[in-house]
C-alpha cells in the first residue's frame, strides 16, 4: 500500500482463479470512487478474467502489463 490513501497495492502471487478477481473485488469495494488499485498476479488466468471483472462491475482498466510470470493490473473505482 502507497502512501497516498487514494491508492493501494493487491499482491495476490501465488493465488489461483478466482481468488485474484475475489479479492481485487473485495479491496476495491472498501475504497473511494476513483481510487486506483494495482493488481499484482502470477496466475495467467488473470489476463482474461481481471478485464472480465472491470466490464462487468464498471470499473476502468487503466493498464495490463505481462512481465516473466507476472501480471499487472492497474484498475479505477467506478
């Protein structure tokens, strides 16, 4: 988590689907509208669901980057 209230850091490394866009999904409804929240994943299966997840609950997918086995996701609260 950053030091900026308006936005935190998720690392969910090591967890498998669903559990990434479970617990995205749950941070993110604790925080303010517009908040900025950074996934940070290992499982592949994100890069299809953690877009899914952002059409379907309204939030904006800001940026999706794949490094090695790492994915990261950078979503607006709606």
């Amino acid at each position: 988590m950053t030091d900026n209230p308006a936005e935190s850091v998720l690392d969910v490394t090591g967890l498998l689907c669903p559990l990434p866009v479970l617990k995205a999904g749950k941070r993110l409804s604790g925080m303010v509208p517009g908040s900025l929240l950074t996934v940070i994943a290992s499982d592949p299966m994100t890069a299809i669901d953690m877009p899914h997840f952002c059409a379907e609950q309204g939030h904006t997918l800001l940026a999706q980057t794949v490094t090695d086995t790492r994915y990261s996701y950078v979503i607006r609260r709606a």
